[in-house]
C-alpha cells in the first residue's frame, strides 16, 4: 500500500463520507480492494471513529450552543469519580463533546451541547450544578444563538486542507 494513501484517503472522506470505495479507487488512482483494505486500517487503527452527518441544527429545533467550562475539584480525576463523570455525560444526549484540560482562570474541563430553547439550557445546567455540587468550584458558560452570527458553519469537512 502506497505511504501516502492513508492521508489522502481520509481526505477524501472529510470532503464526502458517502463516497463508494469505488469512486474513491477512481479519484486516488488505485484499485477498488486497495481503497476497501485502506478503509478498514483506518477503522481499525482508529483514525476513522464515526460515519456521520452535520446536519442543520436549526431546522433540528436547537437554538442554542453552549460551551460550558468547569472548575472541579482535583479528586475528580480519581478512577471511580472520573468514570461515573464518564457515565453521567452519556445521559445527556445533546452533549456532544466533554473532556478535561487546562485553561481560562483554572478551569478543568468542558462540554459542548444543544439545547432546543434557553429553559432546556438552563434546567440541564442547573441540573448539573445538582448533581456535582461536591466537586463543582465554577462554571461560565458561553451562549451561540444558532439564529443568528454564524461567521463559518460547523463542519468537519474543514480538516481536509490541514496536514496530516
């Protein structure tokens, strides 16, 4: 298998994941089977997680994005508290990313969710302050309204003209 198929491979497929392998074969100049083999290495090396769709969150019924950073107390990171954390994120749907970091004033951790309307926004949070109050020091959020001030829409398909 040629070195740079992977990269150029998984280019093709940020561009457009319906691609058939043998469309993919024809744009990469190779065969049919080397473009089916090289798609399973990435599924199966990890690099391809997820076949999905961005859709349009707004015709969805989502008006807000929200970015919330949290402040926790260090014992979060304990195994048995840091898989239940795990465990209470699969509970909320629209929250599509959580994980820890570093940043902004000491904040350890963020999350990245949908919410139909601000009472949804504001009865999950309020939930969360709940139901973590014993390891929750600070929370700040920050509110998109996906009516409107969208410079540059949320798509992967973006990541195709960054080296790999």
């Amino acid at each position: 298998m040629r070195k740079d198929l992977l990269p150029k491979l998984l280019r093709e497929l940020l561009k457009n994941s319906k691609q058939s392998d043998r469309d993919l074969a024809k744009i990469l100049n190779v065969s049919q089977p080397v473009i089916t083999r090289a798609r399973h290495k990435l599924e199966k090396n990890g690099m391809i997680q997820d076949y999905t769709i961005v859709p349009n969150f707004r015709e969805m019924g989502f008006e807000i994005l929200a970015v919330t950073f949290v402040k926790m107390r260090p014992d979060v990171r304990m195994p048995e508290v840091f898989k239940e954390a795990k465990k209470y994120t699969e509970k909320f749907p629209n929250a599509i990313f959580a994980a820890t970091g570093e940043g902004m004033g000491g904040m350890t951790g963020m999350i990245i969710s949908f919410h139909h309307d601000y009472s949804d926004y504001h009865r999950k949070w309020n939930q969360m302050r709940l139901d973590w109050k014993a390891f929750l020091i600070d929370i700040q959020n920050f509110i998109v309204s996906l009516r409107e001030g969208e410079v540059k829409r949320f798509s992967l398909t973006y990541l195709k003209d960054v080296p790999l």
